[in-house]
C-alpha cells in the first residue's frame, strides 16, 4: 500500500480484536492483535490465519520439519471488541490534553 501520506488505523498491538470476514469469522469471540503493519495494511491475529510452513534443516534447526504460524489478514477483516457491549464496535478519535483517545461508538466506553 504505497500512499503519498501514512495511513491511520485505530488498532494497536494487543488490541482484541474480532474477525468480521473471511474462514476464522467469529462476532463472538475476541483474539489479541500479535502485529500491525500499517505499511501493508495488514494485521497479525492470535490463531488466525493458521499457514503451514516447511523447513530444511540447518545449523540451528537440526530437524527441519513443518511448522504452523499465523500470517497476516487485511486490517479491513477485523474489528475493536467492546468489553462492555461483548460485540464489535466501531472507534471514534478525539484528542484530550494533548492525547489521542479511542472511544467505543457503541457503549461509550474508553479502549486502553
């Protein structure tokens, strides 16, 4: 995502998230935010997204073998869970004292 001006995402690393789209939805279910690159417009997800990698053996990895890890979904897939309405919810930004404050649309309620 080569743009003149760096995007703006409301997701942090560490977020709970919820996926809206794709294999791993789940309105339900809140996963933590492991990654965010902004450059891409991608986020990495606790447990979404499960690829199979396979590895040769080397010097540090005597034994090689497949590994399963996570990759990367479109930050569009996901939503901010709202603890206090137990759903996704959209973010509103504001600024106070100088800081940037995420506020939940749906209940109000300030995301830490």
């Amino acid at each position: 995502m080569k743009n003149r001006f760096k995007p703006k995402f409301s997701i942090k690393k560490g977020d709970s998230v919820v996926v809206i789209t794709g294999e791993y939805k789940d309105l339900k279910k809140p996963r933590t935010v492991l990654k965010v690159l902004p450059s891409e417009a991608r986020v990495l997800v606790e447990g979404v997204n499960i690829v199979t990698k396979h590895s040769k053996p080397t010097a540090q990895n005597t034994k090689g073998g497949i590994t399963k890890l996570e990759a990367p979904i479109a930050i569009s897939n996901v939503m901010l869970w709202d603890a206090k309405s137990h759903g996704p919810s959209k973010i509103s930004r504001s600024k106070e004292d100088g800081k940037l404050i995420r506020t939940a649309k749906k209940s109000g309620e300030v995301i830490k």
